[in-house]
C-alpha cells in the first residue's frame, strides 16, 4: 500500500496495488553500467551510463583516451573507462 499526498488537489491518495504503478522517465529499463579503472590505483568500478556521459566541458575527459573521467573513491584519482 503507498500512501500519498497531492499538493495539487489537497488530498490524501491511497493505492493499495504499488505494481500496477507506471514509473515514469523510463524506470522500467535495465540500468547500463560501464567498467571504469582508476589511473593511479587501479582499482576498478561500475558507474552508471548517464553519469559517466554527462561531460560536457574538455577537462572533464581523458587528454590519452578521450574518455570521460570519473573520481576514484580511494584516492580522488582520475577513473576512466577500463580498455581490454
């Protein structure tokens, strides 16, 4: 059961079957994640797509590889995408 109040009309919802819900903004998709290896460790993690794209400045991507960079949580080191 979710409980629920709307601002707009100043009402309390109730809706006792969560699963017939639609979440909006594409919830319903499986969440892309990529492989990324810290430069200075090494030490490798999954990050989420959409945040590793949303660079949209040149120093927020890799000079070498051209990708996008992402903070190491060890060192605060530069992580980029892990090449085979």
């Amino acid at each position: 059961m979710v409980i629920f109040m709307s601002m707009e009309y100043k009402e309390i919802v109730i809706i006792d079957n969560y699963d017939d819900l639609e979440i909006p903004f594409g919830a319903d998709k499986e969440d892309v994640l990529i492989d990324f290896k810290c430069k200075k460790c090494g030490c490798e993690d999954k990050v989420l797509d959409f945040v590793a794209f949303e660079c949209y400045i040149e120093e927020e991507f890799d000079k070498e590889t051209g990708s996008p960079i992402v903070l190491c949580p060890k060192y605060e080191s530069d992580m980029i995408i892990k090449r085979d």
